[in-house]
C-alpha cells in the first residue's frame, strides 16, 4: 500500500471490482452489473445486519484517505480531501455532502478555492454538532515529486451547509505536534477538547506514538492551546493507519490494529487510553485485546471504526492485511463489545450481513448514524480499483 506505487499506477478503477468485472470495462457497464448483481440478490428478510446503496456518484467522489464526519441533527455527511482519482489522483480540498434521504452529493467548497486549507490527504476531521464545525489537522500534500506533511489546525463553520462555509486557521498557543499523516484523533463535544495520537513523521521515517490535546479545538470559548500528554502504560508497537473511537461518557478512546513502519505488519491488538482528553487524572494505557488473541478479527491496517456509545460497541470494517498474510484487503465487519474495556470482557463478534456487499477496500472513511443504527461507508481504494460509492450497513451495531 506504499503512497508511490498507488499513486503512479491507478491509471484504472473500478466502481466494484468485487463483482469480478474486467478492467476493461466501461465504468456504465461495471455499474449496470453492479445493478444487476443487486437486484438479483435476496431481499433481506431477517432484520438484522443488511448492506445497501444508492449508486449515486460524481466525478468527484472517487477519493482515498479523505475524511469525513456526520451531523445528526441534518443527517449529512461532510468529505473533505484525500486523493481524488477523477483528479489525476492529485489531493484535493473540496468539501462535499452526502444526503442518504434524498441520495444526493452537492459540492459545499470546490477544489482550489480561496481561503482553504491546502489540498491534503491523510489527515484527521472531527465534527462538533452543537457549533456546526468541523476541525482538520494534520495530513500530507502529494505529488509525484515532493510530500509536505501538516501540522496546521484549520475549523469549517457552517460544516453542514446550512449557511455560509467559511474555513478559518487556528493558530494555537504551545508547542504544536510534530507534521505527521495517518493518526487518529477524536473529539471531546462537552470540553471541545480534540485527541490525536500518533501518525507518520514528515521525513517518512518515525512513527509517533505521542498524544496530543488541542483545547478550545473549535476556535470557540478561548484561545486553542496544544497539550502532549504524558500517558503511563504502553502499546505493544507504534503504529500508523490504526483506528480511534471516544467514549465521551467515561473519557477512554480505544484504539485498534494499524501497521508498523514500512507497512510491512500490522496488529489486531485494543488498547484503550483513559482520560483520554487531559481531564481528571493521568492517562493510561491499557492493552483490552492482546494481539493474536483468538476470536479477533484479522490484522488489518487502513481500516475504519464507528463507536455506539449508547451500548459500547466499536464497529470496524475492511481494511488491508499484513503483506505475509495474503490477499488484497477485506469487506468484513466486526462488533467489540464492551469497547471501552468497562461493564465486562471485551468480545469480538463478526457480523455477516446480508445483501450485496461493498468490494475489499482500505483507506475509506465510515461514519455512524446512532438514531437509525447504520454505518455509511464512503469510496477507499484497492491498488488500481477506487471506489466511489456510500454503502449503508443498517442495525450495524448488530442488535
């Protein structure tokens, strides 16, 4: 999954390489079998677990190590950035939104407009409902020729699209964290406090496994001001491409799998870190899944994960296996209960939904919709194929 070797060999993609099409292909055909494929598949009956899609999509959409967030209150999911592969795979900085009842994309900021961040791939967004703002940090611009890494902290107000979007640059007090791609970060609402940890180093050549508090993250009710938390305990490895959920309840973000330096493993360990956002004691380290432990997903990096807070439960999805361990990438989805490591032993349970269901993938996006239960996964890549597609995963939580 080396950044060079993607970039200068997706001459082609395909919108569902799952199905076996060629790449010969054109991309109304791949669609219509896609169509066909659906349509000749069993209505679910069950109601439990189900994949679904709306086929909508635009030239724009078919991006790889984007972002993207969820506002409950319009129920619009915000993408910014990633490489955008209608684009000559070059990153991009638009923000689109996504409708699922009215399956509609609608450009909120194009391309190269005035006033944005600069075009990034691989960095972080976390939204803040109750302001209407989501916060960018970090990330990489990509060419051919030269990689700039980030470690500018930049909030969209009007994120939802429901007045005018203006993009703002904080610039915070203390010493800021490394330029750094693939880290984590979540969001703390009641405190607006932002978490990231870890991340690839702008020399390519340093894993972090650091964490970091920016304070007043939505450039709202005082100065923003970075923090590095002194964490005791340890993770088994550093890691990069792994996945973070908050639980803002009980202040723990659990973190799962990610891959070594070079790409060349990867874990499927859970490790939670409480006082996650600097507040009411010293943080903490816990490993609640050993790596390897058996009845856990495989190891995986590049994947995406959604917390249920109301019934503490991590959802994950695709995601790329260790070199060694064969194959393209995976299309599977998991559920750990007790995610945070409190209220009994964390169990993995795998989920076998039913319906057509998206192709193998990494570096996608999903968000998660706690009114209606489902996970809205969003484009990601396959080494040529890119996707382009949202694929809705209902009673996701698999209750």
């Amino acid at each position: 999954m080396n950044r060079r070797s993607i970039c200068c060999s997706l001459l082609a993609f395909s919108l569902a390489p799952a199905f076996g099409q060629g790449q010969a292909q054109s991309m109304r055909a791949r669609m219509r079998g896609l169509r066909e494929h659906s349509a000749g598949a069993s209505p679910d009956t069950s109601g439990g677990p189900a994949w679904t899609t709306d086929y909508q999509q635009t030239a724009d959409t078919g991006l790889f190590s984007h972002s993207a967030v969820w506002d409950p209150a319009t129920s619009v999911m915000m993408v910014f950035g990633g490489i955008d592969a209608g684009a000559e795979s070059t990153d991009t900085n638009a923000v689109l939104l996504y409708a699922p009842a009215a399956a509609s994309w609608t450009t909120l900021i194009a391309n190269g407009a005035p006033g944005a961040p600069a075009a990034r791939d691989s960095h972080t967004a976390v939204y803040d409902a109750a302001s209407n703002r989501m916060i960018v940090f970090g990330g990489l611009s990509f060419s051919p020729e030269t990689e700039t890494f980030f470690n500018d902290v930049w909030v969209l107000s009007n994120a939802n699209g429901q007045g005018s979007p203006v993009w703002t640059q904080l610039s915070p007090s203390g010493t800021p964290p490394a330029p750094r791609s693939n880290q984590t970060a979540v969001y703390d609402a009641a405190n607006n406090r932002m978490t990231v940890f870890g991340g690839l180093g702008s020399d390519g050549e340093q894993l972090f496994s650091d964490v970091w508090v920016l304070t007043n993250a939505n450039g709202l009710g005082g100065s923003p001001a970075w923090i590095q938390l002194s964490a005791a305990g340890s993770l088994t490895a550093d890691v990069e491409l792994s996945s973070a959920v908050y639980d803002p309840v009980n202040n723990i973000m659990t973190l799962f799998g990610g891959a070594n330096l070079g790409e060349t493993a990867t874990t499927n360990g859970v490790w939670t870190l409480s006082h996650a956002n600097g507040l009411g004691g010293r943080p903490r380290w816990t490993n609640i899944v050993a790596p390897g432990a058996a009845g856990s997903p495989a190891r995986r990096y590049g994947h995406s994960a959604v917390y249920d807070a109301a019934n503490n439960r991590m959802i994950i999805f695709g995601g790329a296996p260790a070199p060694d361990a064969g194959g393209m990438g995976f299309n599977d989805v998991w559920v750990l209960a007790y995610a945070n490591g409190l209220g009994g032993t964390p169990a993995w349970t795998k989920l076998k939904p039913s319906g057509v269901a998206p192709g193998t993938r990494w570096q996608h996006t999903a968000v998660y919709d706690a009114v209606t239960n489902r996970m809205l996964v969003f484009a990601g890549d396959l080494a040529d194929p890119v996707y382009y597609l949202v694929w809705i995963l209902s009673d996701a939580n698999g209750l």
